[in-house]
C-alpha cells in the first residue's frame, strides 16, 4: 500500500513540474506589443459639459 501511494505521489509531482516547466518557456517566446486603444478623449469636467457631450447622460 506504502509503494501505490509513493508511486501516486511521485506521478503528480512529475506531473506538475512538467506542467509547470510548458508554461514557462511558452511566455518567453511572446514579442511585447504596444497597446492600440484609438483617440483619446477628456473626461467631462462636470454635469454641464456630460450634457452637452450627450444628452443621456446621469446626473
């Protein structure tokens, strides 16, 4: 019973390094790249200028 756990044991730690060791090497390989998020727009200044921009909006 002693060699069925150890054995058990022993396939899961093999197991989790090796899945451990594919997430490793596989984000290495990512390039970075920069962020596209189109035109940039202010943030209203108060309810006034939120109402102007579109009419829905909560204040």
């Amino acid at each position: 019973m002693k060699t069925q756990t150890r054995r058990r044991f022993l396939i899961s730690l093999g197991v989790t390094l090796g899945v451990a060791s594919l997430g490793l090497n596989g984000c290495s390989s990512i390039e970075p790249q920069p962020f596209s998020i189109g035109v940039v727009v202010k943030a209203p200044k108060g309810c006034q200028e939120l109402l102007a921009k579109d009419k829905r909006g909560d204040c």
